[in-house]
C-alpha cells in the first residue's frame, strides 16, 4: 500500500463520520457513531506514526502533504484526546438528554462540527505546505466556533463572537506572515508552490531574506499566538472554554490550542536558521512563555468559575510549552513532554467540571463542596487533576516543568528561572486553595451521591494513572518519540 495513502486516510475518515452523523436518527445512535468513529481515528493514526517510525517522513500529492516525525507525535496527542473526549460526550450528552437538553437537531449539529473539527486540526499537521496550513487553522476557527453554542444562551453567543472576531484576526496577522516568509524565498531561488513547502524552505533556509523572515515570524507568532492562547492575545480563551460543553472545552485545551502551537514550531528551526542571529526566534517564544505564565497566574488566584480556571490554567501551560521551546536544546524535549501531560490532564479537568456542574448545577467554585463525597470518582479527578496541573510530585506535569528548570539552569537564564519560578509558585498556591476548598468543606446544599459506570472510571482513572507511571519512569520508546519530534524543531535531549 502507497504509504500516502495513511495521510489521506486521516482527513478523509473524520469527513465521512461526520457526514453520517448528519443521517442518524436518534442522538444515541449519533453519540456512538462519535466513539466508534473516534476509535476509528486512534487506530489510523497509530499505524501512520509507526509508519513514520519505520519508514521515516511520509508525503503524499507530490510534496504538498507531510507526516513526519514532529506531526506524527501532535497526531497522536491529537487522536488520544479526541477518543477521551467522544466516549465522555456519550455520557456528558447522554445526561443532557435525559434532562431534554439534547434532541436529535442538536446531536446531528454536534456530530457534524466535532469530526469537521478533527478533519481541520488533523489537515494542519499534515500540511507541508504553508499555505495550507494557514487555511486549515481558519477552518478549525470556523467550525469549533459553532460549537461553543451548541446550547444558544446570551453568553455562549457573545464567547463565540469574541474567539470568532479575536482568531480571524489572529489568523489574519497569520496569513501576512505566510506571505513575507513565502516573499523571503526570492534569494533562493524557490518559486510557486515551492515557495511555500516548508521541506523546501527547511533545506534552503541559509539563503532566505532575513529581514523578511524576521518580519513574517512576529506576525506569525502574533497570529497563530492568538490561536494558541499565549498572553496577551489570550482574551477569547477563558470565555470560549468556559461556554463550551465540556467535550468540546477538553478539545480546545487539550489539542486545539496545541495546533495552533505546532504551526509557530513549524516556522523556528527556519527562522533560526535564516536570520543569522542563533536564538533570534527563542528569545521572543521565551519572553511570551513566561508573559503568559505570569498573566495566567495572577487571574487563577481570583477564578471562582471551575472552567475558567482551568481556561488560565492552559494559558499557564502554553506558556510554559513556549518556555521550553524558547530555551531550545532539552528544552526543546521537555516542551514536547509538557504538551502531552498537559493535553492528558487538562481534559481530565475539563471532563470532571462538566460532571460536576451538571449535578450541582453551577461551576462556581463557591458552590461546588463536597465533592469527593458527593461524586468521588468525578470530584477525585477534578481534584487530583488540579494538583497535577500545579506540578505537585510525582505526576509527569512536575517531570516536563523540572526538565524546563534545569534547562533555565543550564543555560544560564536566570531571568527566565526566577519569573517561571514566582509564576508557577503563584499558580500553585492559588489553585491548591481552590482544590481543597472544593474537596473537603461541606457542601451548602444537599447532592445526591452518583453511582459511577465503569466508563467513568476509565476516562478519569486511566488518564491519571498514564500521568503517574510517566512521572515516575519514562519509557525509552516514549522519551524516542519526544526527543525525534524535538530534533525536527532543532532541539536535541
């Protein structure tokens, strides 16, 4: 078999599910075919990353279309969180049904936009050309859109316009940045679509127009930064994850701010390599890391929504990515090992508010009490979800942020170690505040206990166990897989 055909076949399986989805009769029979079609999706994607493996980069249509090492990895994370967050719709929907909250209408409208969205963000990994990747980004802002008011209420509307209106513009920022870095391949010689292939811009890059690069990547990581969630251009974010339904919430925290991030990591071994100024393009990614760690901070002390506060706690988090990212050689490793226990952890939380507020009715933080009372399997994993993401020991989240430090350490950003430090430290001990209150004070109101399903169990306990076992030994075949999706971007372990 054409093993071109693997790429095809990721783009093309979500598109036809979620055209099925359109002809269902039933929501339940619209909520299976999204965990059945999503295991689907798994499976294709684990045969196109050992494909990678054993064959190295694979193309398809010429070379317009690329999986290799770095975007096989994201294609993983990607269809992990997908399958996650389509069985736990089956049973967040499910309860939303039963309460005449979810008719047929609305599951066809939702099956339809959630495997639209996969097509788009699983089409940005897979694009070697530029611009391509630029007008798959569009897309996954034009349908996700739609699904953040899946339930039409005054607020969902006014999140949906503000992510609308802020990432068209990102995006907008981003197209200009296409364009200069595709103009700055005047002096190499690259014309047309070769312009734009990043294969070509990758191996020609000592002989780009550096000024114009320089230029394209500040409006690259404008634009795509928005997407990403990174501070200051991170106004949609809280608004958006909090409106959602929690599926679509864990979708957007755990992946969809990780494609907008794979886009800027595309662009940096080029830039690093064009300018002639070595750690030109690190230097900026580290300065909004740690921008968006510190803002990040500051509002998660003073959150009372449990959704908003996992919304900063991403922002935190892709600042912290950006970090590792900035400070390149194993810093490069450790930002690829963050983004995995960030994306596994962060859809834990997001499953465990959305619970939790459908039975408590409210996600305010004020009101949520009890909780390992009341739902022990769904306040277990909000609570130990917060203290993974704080970097309490032994979870992964501490492992990837202390490989972060000792790479501040080595290269002796002293600055960088001291702001990373104070942020997360305030992190750490505003969100902790938070999770004990919600653990162990009484509830005011009386809750009915729940009665958890062995699905419930596994989306909870199997995430969090993953994040354990990683923090307490990391498997050689994994730290491969980190370490060759970092030498892509020009970071070694």
């Amino acid at each position: 078999m054409d093993a071109g055909l693997l790429i095809w076949f990721q783009v093309v399986v979500p598109v036809l599910v979620g055209a099925a989805c359109l002809l269902m009769q039933s929501p339940r029979t619209v909520l299976a075919s999204v965990a059945g079609g999503s295991v689907v999706m798994a499976a294709s994607a684990a045969g196109a990353a050992w494909a990678v493996h054993a064959l190295g980069p694979i193309h398809a249509v010429g070379e317009w279309f690329l999986l290799d090492a770095l975007s096989a990895y994201h294609l993983v994370l990607l269809e992990i969180v997908f399958c996650l967050s389509s069985f736990y719709a089956w049973r967040y929907f499910g309860h939303e049904q039963e309460a005449g909250h979810f008719d047929l209408r609305i599951a066809r409208r939702f099956g339809a936009l959630w495997f639209g969205a996969a097509a788009s963000m699983t089409l940005v990994l897979v694009s070697n050309n530029l611009g391509i990747l630029w007008v798959s980004v569009e897309a996954t802002t034009l349908l996700t859109a739609f699904l953040i008011c899946l339930h039409v209420t005054p607020s969902s509307l006014e999140a949906m316009w503000k992510y609308l209106i802020m990432c068209s513009v990102g995006v907008a920022f981003a197209f200009i940045g296409t364009l200069l870095v595709g103009a700055s391949a005047g002096p190499a010689r690259l014309s047309g679509s070769d312009a734009l292939l990043w294969t070509r811009l990758s191996a020609a890059a000592g002989n780009l127009d550096p000024t114009l690069l320089k230029m394209g990547f500040i409006f690259l990581l404008v634009g795509y930064g928005t997407k990403a969630g990174l501070a200051p251009m991170h106004g949609w974010l809280p608004d958006a994850h909090s409106q959602a339904p929690a599926p679509v919430s864990a979708v957007f925290s755990g992946f969809l701010l990780n494609s907008a991030l794979y886009c800027i990591m595309r662009y940096v071994p080029i830039v690093e390599s064009g300018t002639g100024h070595v750690g030109w393009a690190l230097d900026i990614l580290t300065v909004f890391g740690l921008v968006s760690i510190l803002i990040a901070a500051g509002f998660i002390v003073f959150q009372r929504d449990a959704k908003r506060l996992l919304a900063y706690s991403s922002v935190e988090h892709m600042g912290i990515i950006a970090l590792g990212l900035g400070l390149g050689g194993f810093g490069t490793f450790a930002a690829m090992f963050h983004a995995a226990n960030h994306s596994i952890c962060k859809s834990v939380g997001f499953f465990s508010a959305g619970r939790l507020g459908q039975m408590y009715g409210t996600h305010d933080i004020t009101k949520m009490k009890g909780v390992l009372r009341t739902a022990p399997v769904w306040g277990g994993g909000f609570f130990v979800s917060l203290l993974a993401l704080i970097g309490v020991a032994p979870f992964a989240i501490f492992m990837s942020e202390f490989q972060i430090l000792r790479t501040a350490l080595d290269t002796g950003s002293i600055v960088a170690l001291v702001l990373f430090l104070a942020g997360t430290s305030i992190v750490f001990v505003g969100a902790l505040r938070h999770a004990v209150s919600v653990a162990w004070e009484p509830p005011d109101v009386h809750i009915e206990p729940e009665h958890a399903g062995v699905l419930d169990y596994v989306l909870v306990v199997l995430p969090l166990a993953a994040l354990l076992a990683l923090g307490l030994y990391l498997p050689d075949f994994v730290s491969g897989t980190f370490a060759q999706a970092a030498r892509v971007i020009g970071g070694a372990p």
